[in-house]
C-alpha cells in the first residue's frame, strides 16, 4: 500500500468518524471523497452537542437561570475558540451565521444600506471573479441591480488561475468592494491575495474573501490576510451544519448598519426607533444557533489539537498523489491546475464524453462518493465549455488507499460504458 509521510496518523483519526466505519451496496466499504461539500464529524463533536441538548440546553443571554447561564457561557466559549482560530484580534469582531452564504449576504446588504464612504450606488463598482461560488456572485448580483452600481470581475487562464493582467484596470478608483475565494470549491486554486488586497488598499476598496475551502484546511490568520472581512462555514471543518461565521474589522462593524432586525440585536425599542446593541450581537438577531455554535467550537478544538500546519500538509501531500494518479486515467482532463502547487485539496475532471451524473452513479455503486454538477460555480464550466465535473474532494482522514480505490472505480466507470 503507497504511504506517505508519516504527517498524520490517519488510521487514529478514523477511528474519531463513525461514519468512517460504514458500508453500502453489499458491503462495499465507504470510500468518502465529497469534503468539499460537507466533510465528516468526529465523535468528539458529536458527544459535545449531545451534551449540549442533554445537560445545557437553554436560550442564551438574558436568563438568569442556571441552564440560560451555562448556554451563554459555552456559546460565548465558542466565540472565543474560532477568534483564536483565525487569530481575531478581538472576539467581538466574531460574528456566527447560519453559513458563509449568509456571511456573504450580510457585507453585500450592509454596503447597500451603509453611508458614506462605504456605501455602494449607482457611481461605484464591485469586483468579484469567474470562479466564485454562486454565494459570492448572486448576493453583488443583487446589489448591482439594487442600487446600480458596475459589477467587474476576474476572468480565468486556461489553466484554472486567476488572470491578473488587467488588475489596475479591473480594480479602479471606483470600486467600493473586491470579494473573492481564497481556495476555489470547484477548480482548488488558491487564489494569491497578496496581491488583490494590495491593489485594493491602493484605491481605498474594502475586501471580503471567502475562506470556506480555507478554513478546514490550512492554518486561517485573518490579520495576516489583512482582509477587511473574512467568511467561512462550519460544516466543512469538523462542525454541524447551520452554523456559519464572518469576521470583521471591529471599526467596521460598529460603523455599518444591522442586516436583520429582532431580539438580541437591539439597545433600545420605542414604537417610534431603535437603537442596536454593538457588535457583534447588533448582527445575530433572534435565538442564534446556539447547539451549532458550541459544536463549531468543539470543532476547531478538535482541528487544533492535531494542527492545522500539520493537516495541510497532509492533504498537500493526498493531493499530489491524487493528481498523479488521476492523470494515469486514460480520457480523463483535470479541469484547473494539473499540479499540486497553489491548490487545495478538490480536484474536478471529466472523463471523456461521459457525463458527469454516469460517473458519479457508477462511483457510487463501489461504495465511492464524489460530487457531481456544475458545484455551484457554473460560470468556471462555461468559461472551459463543459456542461460539469466530477469532484474528488479530500480532508485530514483521507488515505492514498482511497486515491486508488477512486482510479480503480474510474477504470470501472470506462469499462461499463464501453
């Protein structure tokens, strides 16, 4: 069996994912390779929202009791863990979400309804690029139609990078906001932002980079960024579902106005105004998701013990053989870097005139579970002329053993159709 650099335990670490351990179809063992969607969840989240729903259960902040008192205290826990996560200088710069489309959502409005400098109109522009997810294109879609101002964007070279040649003119004296991944979800790019952000700061733009392919994967310093907003989502790193975050510049946040109105985002209410608490509470209006939050911040306990410097790594070193590997495949083109270098661990192909949908059904049928479509980034396959991908996506419990498993199956999925 091929090993690689003894980086990670990885045998250890499955046995933290039940899920690990199933088998589908007569037995065939699971093969998880679709962490780019959403990735597993160890048993020490799992016993940690238990615990939650079984012992603390409560709704947080303005009890008095003891159960209201405890909720507060781990909800407020976990915001303290992801801003040691992501090295915020402050926790209150920590907002939760219910995901990073949410987070994406909330900047976009803000900025519609802010006031000067940042408010975004008719003589200002956005500037997003071709392989956003849709989370980071509909929501400035939106806000372009809203209130008139210019939508610009990145193209794509042939080779799946950002093509940067244009910079000073796509980013100009006009442009409020410049919004882009860091590690694209369909073509594993990781994205040079040096270089975005200085041009940027150069013209007075805020920035907003979506770090959900990011913060699962490699160590996440937003000071080191030097973004003006940063959004990501727990259920790709470890966490449950329905739990997202934004980090924000604290000057920033205090500046800019609510994106929902309720309890908990209030100061004062007379019938006649309002006035907001700060932040972060002035953008989490309602009973916030407080069992997600906690196993959010079980999570990054989680990912911290093992070291993220160590799991990139890991998944540098899985994604280099992946790539070796899936080139083997004869028909088979890799849609966006054809190395390891500058990508993350999510690797899209297609093989030959098979559809996608074939290839991921008879993948499936090996107990073999990839992503199949256009990944929510549909303007990257029509910029390289195809109707979707398949994804292979992998994360720190991902094994060489099911590299090959994936090619084995590939070799299959040819067979079976001739």
């Amino acid at each position: 069996m091929t090993q690689l650099p003894g980086l990670l335990d990885t045998e250890a670490i499955r046995k933290d994912f039940p899920i690990l351990e199933r088998t589908l179809h007569d037995g065939k063992k699971l093969v998880y390779l679709d962490n780019a969607a959403t990735s597993q969840t160890p048993r020490q989240v799992i016993d940690v929202i238990s615990e939650y729903y079984e012992q603390h259960n409560a709704n947080v902040h303005r009890g008095v009791h003891v159960l209201a008192e405890e909720a507060t205290a781990l909800y407020e826990g976990a915001r303290d863990k992801v801003a040691a996560f992501i090295n915020a200088p402050s926790r209150d710069e920590v907002i939760f979400t219910k995901n990073a489309s949410e987070s994406l959502n909330l900047v976009a409005n803000m900025l519609g309804w802010a006031d000067e400098p940042y408010r975004v109109d008719h003589e200002t522009e956005i500037v997003i690029t071709e392989m956003e997810h849709h989370s980071n294109i509909v929501p400035w879609q939106l806000l372009s139609q809203r209130t008139g101002a210019k939508l610009k964007w990145f193209g794509l070279t042939d080779d799946g990078r950002l093509d940067l040649s244009n910079i000073d003119e796509v980013i100009t004296e006009k442009t409020k906001i410049v919004s882009f991944v860091l590690v694209s979800n369909i073509l594993g790019t990781v994205n040079p932002v040096e270089a975005i952000v200085r041009r940027a700061q150069e013209v007075g733009a805020l920035v907003l980079i979506d770090a959900s392919q990011a913060a699962p994967h490699m160590p996440l310093d937003v000071q080191a960024l030097q973004a003006d907003f940063v959004a990501f989502t727990g259920h790709k790193m470890c966490g449950p579902t329905g739990i997202g975050v934004l980090w924000g510049r604290q000057e920033l946040l205090e500046d800019l106005p609510p994106f929902l109105g309720g309890g908990e985002m209030i100061e004062t209410v007379s019938m006649h105004s309002s006035t907001y608490a700060p932040a972060p509470h002035k953008f989490e209006a309602g009973t916030p998701p407080i069992a997600q939050a906690v196993g959010l911040g079980a999570a990054v306990d989680y990912l911290t013990a093992i070291g993220m410097d160590k799991i990139e790594q890991h998944e540098h070193a899985i994604t280099e053989y992946a790539v070796k590997r899936l080139l083997e495949v004869p028909d088979l083109k890799i849609i966006g870097p054809s190395t390891a270098e500058d990508r993350g661990a999510a690797i899209s192909f297609t093989l030959g005139d098979i559809h996608p949908h074939d290839v991921g059904q008879v993948l499936d049928e090996q107990g073999i579970a990839v992503r199949v479509g256009h990944h929510c980034a549909r303007p990257v396959c029509l910029r390289y002329g195809i109707p979707a991908t398949t994804r292979a996506s992998f994360y720190l419990y991902s094994t060489p053993g099911e590299i090959d498993a994936l090619v084995d199956g590939l070799e299959h999925v040819r067979n079976f159709f001739g």
